[in-house]
C-alpha cells in the first residue's frame, strides 16, 4: 500500500501547486473534485467522469449515513466499489451540515444530534463516529469533523 504523501510542485506567494499520492492514485493540487454526495456524480456513469480526467470524487458522510448507511456500503464493498471508482475518494466529516442543518440539529459537549431530512429519526454525530463511518464507507482521504461557521462571523463565533 503507498503510503500517503504530498510533493510540493510550485509555488507563487501563497499559492501552491502539488501532488498528492495515495493507495487509490494521485491527484494534482488545486482539484477539482466531482461531487458524489449519496455515492454517485448525479447524472453521469462512472465511466463519464473518469472520462472528465477527474482524480478524486467527494463523498458526503452526513448523507451516506442516513442512506443507504455506511454498514450497508461497508457490506457492499466500500465507496470503491459501490461507485465503480477505484480513484480516490474525499470524505467530508458530516460538519458542513451542523450549519446547513442548523434547524434539524442539537449541539452537546462531544457531538451534535441531527434529526434526519428524511424521516426525522435521531443520529448522533462525534469526531470518533464521523472518523469510524469514513473508515466503514472505504474514503482514501478523510475529514476531521468540524462546524463550518457561517460568514460573516465574530471572532468569539469563530473561537467557540
């Protein structure tokens, strides 16, 4: 298994251009990630996006786990294999959604509790589930589970 590893390719002030390896390829930096949020890029087969040159498909860990659940993709083989995509796969952590979900979430000491979009039941989300789901859906990258404030924010916002 290649381990995981970015190479540094230019640079003009703060920008940056690179190359990350991982086990399931390498992808050029900046990227342009295809979004695959329920385990497909809506509209086009596997074989259209590859043939688009993408290198990584994004995955969201929010929506995998209410449908069809990262057991389920687990059972079917991972992210991989359930979309045909042997490239890499990005996992956000869930953490976009404690702010668009605003609404349909309750933050406590070590997670936030979503009441689904889709038929309201309860699912508790920590760093440690976020990180445990990413490893049953198969991600070759994973997020750490965060809350995206919104812009404008005040620094004591930011901070909390």
């Amino acid at each position: 298994m290649t381990e995981f590893g970015f190479t540094l390719l230019g640079q003009d002030g703060a920008a940056r251009r690179g190359r990350i390896t991982t086990a399931h390829g390498t992808a050029q930096t900046p990227a342009f990630m295809a979004v695959g949020t329920a385990g497909t890029v809506k509209a086009m087969t596997a074989d259209q996006v590859r043939a688009t040159g993408s290198e990584i498909v994004l995955g969201n860990t929010y929506h995998l786990m209410l449908r069809p659940g990262a057991d389920r993709v687990a059972a079917l083989g991972g992210l991989h294999r359930m979309m045909d995509w042997p490239g890499i796969i990005l996992t956000d952590s869930g953490g976009f959604q404690v702010m668009s979900l605003a609404k349909l979430r309750k933050l406590d000491e070590i997670g936030v509790t979503f009441r689904s979009h889709i038929d309201g039941s309860a699912h508790h989300l920590t760093p440690e589930s976020s990180t445990a789901i990413q490893h049953k859906l198969d991600a070759t990258i994973t997020m750490a589970f965060d809350e995206c404030t919104p812009f404008p924010a005040t620094p004591d916002e930011a901070a909390a």
